[in-house]
C-alpha cells in the first residue's frame, strides 16, 4: 500500500503484516504519488502481486549515477539478457520510464491542449491588438476638424502628435490596469484545475502588456500623424 492509505489505515502508519480485504497481507509501504498525469491530488492506492496468468507484465530498472551512452548501452543488453534466460520470453520494448512517461496517450492529451492553449492565446492577443488599432484610428479620425482647429490657432504637428499619443497612453493604462485586475481575479478559479502550474506567469503578462500597449500606441500614432499633416482648412471643411 502507499502511505496514504497506510496513514488512513492507522494514524501511525504502521501496517506491515496487518491483513486487509480478508486474507491479504500488507507486505510493503510506498510513497503516495499521482497516478494519473491529469489529476491534482494523490489518492490512496493498493499495489497487488501479478496473478499467474498474466499475458504481460514490466520489468523496472534504477540506476544511479549514469549517463545517456550507458542508459543506451543498457537498453540493448537487457532484452539479450532476458532472451538469454528464456527464449519462450518476448521483450516487446525496452525504454527509459522518462520517455514512456513522456510518449503516453496522458501526456498526448496535455500537449495538445496546451498547443490550443497556445493557439488560442494567439489569436486572441491578435484580436484584441486589432481592435485597439481599430477604435483608436476612429477615435483620431473622427477628431481630424478638432485637429484642424487647433492646427489654426498655433499648434504644431508635433504638438498635435504628442497630445494624441499621450491620451492613447492614458487610456492604453487604464484599460491594461483594469484587464491585469480582471485576470488576476480569474487566476484564483484556474489554479483548482491546474496541476503543478503556477497561473500567473510573469513572462507571459510582461509580454502581452508590451505588445497590447505597442498596438495601443502604434493605434494612436499612425491616425494621429496622417492628421497633423493635413492642411488646417482642409481639415476645417470636415465639419
């Protein structure tokens, strides 16, 4: 049994030579781990001899110390050393725990959904980016007889420039600062479904407000430098 159920068995845990389930004897106690790659918490588990009829079973190796070249050299030998032995024997594969680990149909289903994660958290940063750059081209274009006037009472290009891209940063600002308290909220529901993943990634947050502000900007400056060059009559003749 793992310690887990050994504990729940007895709060000191010592159960070796207890019986359970009738005549079957606790021989062993093994740390609790997760047997399931999805699943969060540890739960008690019951380890029981293979039966005599059993069309397959696995053979476990530690090493200490060792290096891939020998790990290599010893997946070779011993399905030779297990032929050796007993011909009637199929090895069907010899591999590293790690990378049997890492080929199974669990850790399939973990990488796909992290790459549509991923994919996901893409297009929504690109859409999100785009319609930034959308509203706030608007909001400049639409301000083009504002610009106009204040380019005919003494105000430069620069001047104009600067004004625009000031109050886009304003917005881009708050905007960021109440989407950041938004996720951060979010945060505490994602963490009972994650396992062994922290939900606030730092470089994952420092890289989308660098590139939502950039957007935010580039929305603000791009508008913002078309109008200032207009000439103010023309811009005046929108109205």
């Amino acid at each position: 049994v793992d310690e887990m159920l050994a504990h729940q068995l007895r709060p000191d845990g010592d159960v070796l030579g207890r019986l359970v389930s009738g005549a079957r004897e606790i021989v062993g106690i093994v740390p609790s781990v997760r047997q399931g790659v999805l699943k969060k918490d540890k739960e008690p588990y019951v380890y029981r001899p293979l039966g005599g009829k059993v069309s397959s079973a696995f053979l476990c190796v530690r090493l200490a110390n060792t290096t891939r070249a020998v790990e290599a050299s010893l997946l070779q030998q011993i399905p030779k050393e297990i032929r050796a032995l007993d011909p009637q024997i199929s090895v069907l594969s010899a591999t590293r725990l790690a990378d049997q680990h890492r080929n199974g149909s669990e850790m399939w289903v973990v990488r796909m959904l992290a790459k549509l994660s991923i994919a996901s958290g893409i297009v929504a940063l690109f859409l999100a980016g785009l319609g930034i750059y959308g509203v706030k081209g608007y909001m400049v274009a639409s301000r083009t007889p504002e610009i106009g006037i204040r380019m005919a009472l003494g105000a430069t290009s620069r001047g104009v420039l600067v004004m625009v891209l000031c109050e886009g940063a304003v917005l881009a600002i708050i905007g960021l600062a109440v989407g950041m308290s938004v996720a951060l909220a979010v945060t505490r529901f994602m963490r009972s479904a994650l396992c062994g993943v922290d939900p606030i990634d730092p470089l994952s947050i420092a890289a989308t407000i660098v590139l939502l502000a950039g957007a935010s900007l580039l929305a603000g400056y791009v508008p913002a430098r078309r109008a200032a060059k207009i000439d103010p009559m023309v811009a005046l003749r929108c109205e």
